[in-house]
C-alpha cells in the first residue's frame, strides 16, 4: 500500500465509520450575484493562498488554520487602514500606464449599459469605494466567516492536535480530549474518562516506536495503527481518529470553497 494515500482515496475504508452525532459542517450554499463587483486584483493573495492549502489532500492542517486567520486579519485591515488609497493609487498607476482615463472621484458616477437611475446622484468615489471596494471585501470576509465560524474552526484546531508530523510535535491531549467532547453520542462516560489515561500513553507509544516516525498524515497513522495492531490497544484513540477522518471527509466533498 503507498504510504503517501490521500484521504479522497479513504472513502470506502472509513464508510463504515460514520458517526452517529456529526459536528456542524456548513453547506456551500449559491449566492447571488447582484451587481457589476469586479474582480479586485489589489486584494491580499492570501485568499488565493488558502483556497490552495484548503484543496491540498493531505494538507497541514495548523497551516490553513494560521492561514484562515491572517487572511481575515489582513482583509480586514485593508478594509479599515488605508486599503483603498493603496489600491486606488496602483489602479491610478496602472491606468497612467496604459493610457487609460481615470475619472474624477467627485463625479457622479455613469454606469455602463444600465440606467443612471440604477444610481441617483451617486458619485464615483462612494461607487467605486463602498458599492465595489468594500463590497467586495465584505463579500470575502463574509463567506469566510460562514465557511469557517467559531465551531468549526475550534475542531480544526483541534483535530490539529492529532497531527503525528515531527513526531506527534502539535499534540496536545487536552483539546483532543475536547474534540471527543464533539462526540456524545459516540464516546460514553467511562469511555471519556479512558480516553485521557490512553492519549498519554499513546502518544509516549507513537514517539518512541521507529515504524511510527515515517507518518506524515492521519490516513497514514490510521493505517499504520491497523497494521502494527496498536489500534487494539488504543481503541478509544483509534476510535477518536476514525471519526476524525470521516469529518475530514465530510470537508472534501463540500469543498467548493471559493471555486465559483
């Protein structure tokens, strides 16, 4: 079996596996498209970034989350500290380049095959910078927010903690105690009790045995678990990563982020 399996390629492993009490998952919903926005070139390359490391199969998953972050951090300070006089000059430069008419800010602005009365007295700055600008930023920041609120992001953090990259160096028992906690229909109460004695031990298990140190994923770690039968003597952890992975799952074939 190839070691650097995808977890698109784990769909007929974990079928079985489906949890009977499912974290909340946003569906990608169609949004309408209500006006000329156009595409803001200016805009931090971030979103671009992580609309990439969220397609990756076997993505690093404290990346995407530090990448999620910054890039509401920084759309937000572009949206608030002085994004648009930075955009609006590199649109200034880009036009003076090529020949293009700028129009005066103080203008009222002319639509483009509609009718001005779409418009009333609306001048070219407030146009151009709230109806397109921040619009267009709101719009980002606003599907971010729905894609990645308070609960999701938290069990991506979590899950993170699972990762067995350098050695299991992200673990931490505690939130993969709480990302259990996700689970109440799955895991009872001495279950949960057990969980916390058997991460301890399972993760001084994984650091030390060689065959474990090659892992670069979780689909690996669940394999190689399976393989060493250390899923036997960890089955309430195993437990844990199988639903974890069925999640992850869940997120690939609901990845439609920012591909409209």
């Amino acid at each position: 079996m190839e070691s650097n399996i995808g977890i698109t390629e784990l769909e007929p492993k974990i079928a079985s596996t489906e949890p009977s009490s499912l974290p909340p998952i946003i569906e990608d919903d169609e949004s309408e498209d209500d006006g000329d926005i156009y595409d803001l070139e200016k805009l931090p390359r971030d979103p671009d970034d992580l609309n990439h490391t969220l397609q990756k199969r076997d993505q690093d998953i404290v990346n995407a989350i530090e990448l999620i972050y910054d890039t509401k951090t920084q759309l937000q300070f572009l949206r608030e500290y002085g994004g648009w006089a930075d955009f609006f000059k590199t649109v200034n430069s880009f036009c003076d380049k090529h020949g293009i008419k700028i129009p005066s800010m103080d203008d009222f602005y002319k639509p483009v095959g509609r009718d001005r009365r779409f418009f009333p007295k609306a001048k070219n700055l407030h146009r151009f910078h709230v109806d397109m600008f921040l619009s267009a930023i709101d719009r980002i920041l606003r599907e971010l927010n729905d894609r990645f609120d308070e609960v999701n992001t938290n069990l991506l953090l979590y899950i993170a903690s699972f990762n067995p990259v350098d050695s299991f160096v992200a673990f931490d028992k505690d939130k993969l105690v709480k990302l259990a906690q996700f689970y109440p229909n799955d895991f009872s109460s001495i279950e949960m009790i057990h969980l916390r004695f058997q991460l301890a031990h399972f993760v001084t298990d994984m650091r030390r045995d060689e065959r474990f140190r090659a892992v670069k994923n979780l689909v690996e770690l669940s394999i190689m678990l399976v393989e060493t039968k250390k899923n036997l003597n960890y089955d309430i952890v195993y437990k844990l990563l199988k639903l974890v992975l069925f999640f992850l799952w869940q997120l690939l074939v609901l990845r439609g982020y920012f591909l409209r």
